[in-house]
C-alpha cells in the first residue's frame, strides 16, 4: 500500500477537476481526498496499489477537458495512521 501527495497547478478550477478526479480514483480502486486551494491549485491525497496510484498520477498531468494544468508535484510518503475507505471531494 502506497500514499502519494500531489499538487497540481494551471487552470484546474471551473473545470470539474475534482469530480473527474474523483470518478478516476474511484475506477482505479483508490481511496484519499482532492480538494481545492485558496491559490487556486489542487491538491490530492491517494492511496492504493503503487501502479494504480502512477495511472491517477498521469490522469491529474492531462486532467478533464477544459483544464490546463501546468505542473503536478507529487510526493510519496508513509501512511502514519489514517488509511481511507473511500475517494471523496474535501470542502
């Protein structure tokens, strides 16, 4: 089980980056979180088996059409205690 933190910049809001975010995440049988940043960026949480995880990685560099995304950083790193049952969108 791995847990990658990813944040990704370039017109990502408006452009139901969230949803589709989530729709692939759960397709891919991943759990974690996608929310929006106040700078306008989104950041994602994601854990699951490590090949799934680098599909969901090379989702969020396209994202959904009428997105434009400029970047994503991503970071793995050990799930200390908190291991999610789903894939939801955090407010």
């Amino acid at each position: 089980m791995y847990q990658v933190y990813l944040l990704i910049s370039g017109k990502v809001q408006g452009v139901c980056y969230r949803v589709s975010c989530q729709e692939v995440a759960q397709e891919l049988g991943l759990t974690g979180w996608v929310k929006n940043l106040s700078t306008g960026q989104v950041e994602v949480l994601a854990q699951g088996e490590k090949e799934k995880i680098e599909k969901l990685i090379a989702w969020c560099k396209k994202g959904p059409k009428g997105a434009s995304v400029e970047n994503v950083e991503s970071e793995y790193c050990s799930i200390i205690n908190k291991i999610f049952k789903s894939f939801f969108i955090e407010q």
